[in-house]
C-alpha cells in the first residue's frame, strides 16, 4: 500500500524577502492555519526549485505529501516569468494547488481542475514583477551614472590600501561573505549583495570561505 496516500497533505505557507536582514512578519498571514512555513532569504531572481525553500519544498512533493501552497503575493514566488510560470505548471501537474493570498487567485479550482482565467491573472502578475524587477535594477544604475556625473561616486583611488578587516566589514562585502557561509555560490551572493564576480574571490579567500 502506497503510505504517502494515506499520509495527511499538507498545507504549506512560503515566504520570502530578498536579504538576510529583512523579515518574514508581514507574510505570515493566520500562521497557524498551516502545516509549515517555508522561509526564504534570496532573490527572486533565483529559480525556485534552487533556493533552500525551495529544496525544502521540493522534498514534500517527490513525497506526495503536499496538497497545497501559499504565498501572499506572486512576487515571493519570484520576479522572473518564466521560472514562475514553469514553476506553477509543474505544481499543476502535480495537482497542487498554488494560493496567493493579497490577490485571491488559486491556480487549481475545488474540482481539481486548472482555473484558466486564474492563469491569464497569473501570467500577467508575472510579467509585472519581472518588469518590477527589471525597473529596480535600471534604477540602480541610474543613480550610479547620476552619482559618478556629480563626482559623488568614486571608486578606490589607485594605490590605496585597506587592510582585511576594513574590507570585509563594508556593508556589501560583509553581505556577500554571510551569503558564503551559508553556502551558496559566488554567483550567487554575489547577485545578492551587489558585489562583482572579482571582488567575491577576493572576499572568498579573505574570509575563510
């Protein structure tokens, strides 16, 4: 007899914010309605199924044990399209039932069937938060054009030094260096923190990675 068939589903709430110091609270709506909460402190720009959430979440399903998952918005489920929309057909295929919460939409109806205005809902929703995603980062070079035309953005003056402990306690490098220890990769982080690919090896080393 299969066991996972006579196992009770569950009923997961996922969470996410971008970086290690922000919080969950807000997304934690009726926490105790749910089986498990699911955290993730990643961008949304990492595939799902690649974060620790999702690995974690991922384990549930090759289980058969998970019925259904909530977010509060589409955003937690990430801000690139095309993962979100390949991460929800593989939930539909695996008739699990995706809920976002703020919006009200579920991607599969009480009759186990595929909602088809909630899939144009959520294909828009997420081609938004790609564009969000996209707007943040124009905006962010923007300033830094802004910012070096009024000469208020410099980098190191040449031949200047900074000894260790100066540069692994600026607000990035110290970022990406917690990203490390927690095991992701230098791409990674590196995304995460802001910091250049060059600058993560020299934090790799420094730190004792």
């Amino acid at each position: 007899m299969d066991k996972a068939k006579n196992m009770r589903k569950l009923n997961i709430l996922y969470t996410r914010v971008s970086t290690l110091d922000q919080r969950t609270d807000r997304q934690r709506v009726n926490e105790k309605d749910f089986d498990i909460v699911v955290e993730d402190k990643c961008s949304g720009a990492i595939p799902f199924f690649e974060r620790e959430g999702g690995k974690e979440i991922l384990s549930y399903i090759e289980k058969g044990i998970v019925e259904k998952i909530s977010a509060i918005t589409i955003d937690r489920l990430g801000r690139d399209m095309l993962d979100i929309l390949n991460t929800l057909n593989y939930l539909n295929q695996k008739l699990i039932t995706v809920y976002f919460i703020n919006q009200g939409i579920r991607t599969i109806d009480e009759d186990g069937k595929e909602n088809p205005i909630s899939k144009l809902i959520i294909s828009t929703l997420a081609i938004i938060s790609e564009m969000t995603r996209n707007q943040i980062r124009e905006n962010q070079l923007g300033g830094i054009k802004l910012a070096k035309a009024r000469g208020v953005y410099k980098g190191r003056v040449t031949g200047s030094k900074e000894d260790v402990q100066q540069f692994l306690s600026k607000p990035k490098n110290k970022k990406a260096l917690e990203y490390l220890k927690r095991g992701m990769s230098m791409t990674e982080a590196g995304k995460l923190a802001g910091v250049h690919i060059n600058t993560m090896t020299k934090i790799k080393k420094l730190g004792i990675v």
